[in-house]
C-alpha cells in the first residue's frame, strides 16, 4: 500500500497528540515540551508503539488511514516508552 498525504496528515495528528499527552504525563505542564518536541516525540512514540502493538498483536487495525483511540493510545504508549529510554540514556551517559 502506497504511503499517500492523508497517510502523513494522520500520522501527524496521532503523533502530536500522543506526544502532547506524554509531555503532559512527564513534565506536569499543560504544554508538555512545546509543539515541535511534542510532535516530534510523539513521532517517534507512535513507530514505537506501532511495531510494538503489531508485533503482540495488541490492537488489530493500526493500519487504517483514521484518526481512532487506538492509534492514539499506541502513540503514547510508544512515546512513554521512548522517553523512559531516553531518560535511562541520559542516565547512563552521566555517570
């Protein structure tokens, strides 16, 4: 299935909310970590909860072109995921 601009809009959206939610979570701010670090976290946590979320075949259907709570939440699933990674690199890389 080709990838169209209705595929990218959707992925942008999800990604922003699911990034916004998790910056909510972590920072205690209802701004999170601003626009551009919001979406682009979210970005990332919705590749990492999507593989994830296919690959334990935890919700079916994530491959619809839709805006779904489903989508939404493997998006901040991932995106908490990615920030506790991110948080235990920084850890690491400290000491």
């Amino acid at each position: 299935m080709p990838i169209t601009l209705a595929h990218i809009v959707v992925w942008l959206i999800i990604g922003l909310i699911g990034g916004t939610l998790a910056g909510m979570l972590v920072k205690r701010e209802r701004a999170g970590f601003g626009f551009w670090t919001n979406l682009g976290v979210g970005l990332v946590g919705a590749l990492v909860g999507g593989l994830l979320f296919r690959l334990f075949d935890l919700l079916p259907a994530l491959n619809q072109v839709a805006i779904s709570l489903r989508d939404v939440v493997s998006a901040f699933v991932g995106s908490l995921l990615f920030l506790l990674g991110w948080w235990i690199w920084h850890q690491i890389g400290s000491r």
